[in-house]
C-alpha cells in the first residue's frame, strides 16, 4: 500500500508496511521530519 504525503509543498509516496495503519505512519513520518 503507498500513501502520499504533502510536506510543504512537496509531494512524497512512502510505501506503508503490512499491518500499519496508514494515519499512524503518516503521523510519524509527519512528526520524524517535522523534528
């Protein structure tokens, strides 16, 4: 499953591993980057 992501303008397409919740990754990846 891919998911996109808006950061700032930019565009990114992350690949969601099996069993993860697509928010919560989402989320952390959000937050990792954010820091």
């Amino acid at each position: 499953m891919k998911i996109q992501l808006d950061l700032n303008g930019q565009v990114i397409t992350l690949a969601v591993p099996e069993g993860v919740d697509p928010g919560v990754y989402a989320d952390e990846v959000t937050a990792s980057n954010a820091a």
